[in-house]
C-alpha cells in the first residue's frame, strides 16, 4: 500500500468489485459520466465492464488492478498488465465529480512508477478510441505518444458497450518510461 498525495493505493481484492463496477460505469456511461469529462456517452452506450471483467483482471498473475483512495472511499481505479517489456495501462477511472482537479495526473504517474519498480518494465501501453481526441491530446501532455496503430472496436460484443457510432478503433498510445 502506497500513499500519495492523500491518496492511498492498493492492490483491489474481491471485496472492492462492485464498487470498482460503479466507478468506472460512472466514469464512462449514462448521464452521471456527463459530470466528468472523461464521459463516452454520446459514443458508446450500454456497460462499460462487469462484475466477472472486473474480477478476471483482480485475478489474473500477470495484472494488479490498483484501488486508489482518499479517507477510505474508492475514488479512482487502474489496471496495470505485465506485457514482457512494456506494462498495459487500461480500465483507468476517476469519479466524475473529482475530474479536472488533478488527480488523473497524480495517478496515472504513480501507476507509471508502480509498472517500471516492479516489473523493471520501460515502456507503458494503452489503447483509447481513437475519436476521443480530448482524451488522446490529455494523455499526449503526460508524455504518450500516438502510434497510429489501430484495432478494430468489437462492433457486436455488448460487453464493451454498444456504439452510436460505426468508425470506432483504437489506437496504441505509447510512453518510454526511462
């Protein structure tokens, strides 16, 4: 367990599912997401995670999903994946009412420090929607860069939600962390 900036990271167990659940569907759907900035309710609707994908990666060997707190409340989320050389950054989630305050920043540069200490990893990756501009040009001014390389967005698997749009992609952002 970590502390930064009145901020306590943890490794999430079991017991934090369903709130982590409610975390990121706030930070990324419906109208509650429109608090934030980080909201993909006008591009994708239905869930955004489950129960079981939340579990499978608080499972997996080869991930730590971090709960981050601030005076014993859930406030923000992210996955951290050991992909060989480099660490896959996802499922990051900050609730919508703390959004634009900083704390992304914070986070994020912790999950960095967290990948390379542990895994003596130098590169982290991560996928976004490539039409989410706001969000590519937030991560660009930590440091990532845009590959230009894309994956197609799982048109039919409501698991990951179910597009308002048909040109979604992901595009591979990527940041050395040496």
């Amino acid at each position: 367990m970590e502390t930064t900036a009145g901020l306590t990271f943890r490794d999430a167990t079991d017991a934090d599912v369903d709130a982590l659940v409610a975390l990121v569907e706030s930070a990324y759907r419906g109208d509650d997401s429109r608090a934030g900035w980080t909201t993909e309710a006008d591009i994708l609707q239905g869930q955004r995670t489950d129960p079981d994908g939340v579990l499978a990666v608080i499972k997996s060997p080869d991930s730590r999903l971090l709960a981050v707190e601030r005076e014993g409340q859930v406030v923000a989320c992210c996955q951290l994946e050991h992909r060989g050389a480099y660490a896959y950054f996802g499922m990051f989630a900050v609730s919508p009412t703390l959004q634009g305050g900083g704390l992304g920043k914070v986070i994020i540069a912790e999950a960095e420090r967290i990948a390379r200490e542990t895994w003596g990893v130098t590169e982290m990756h991560m996928t976004v929607i490539s039409v989410r501009e706001d969000l590519i040009a937030w991560y660009e001014r930590r440091g990532y860069r845009r590959t230009g390389e894309m994956t197609p967005f799982p048109y039919g698997d409501e698991r990951f939600g179910v597009p308002q749009r048909d040109d979604l992609q992901f595009e591979l952002l990527v940041k050395p962390l040496v």
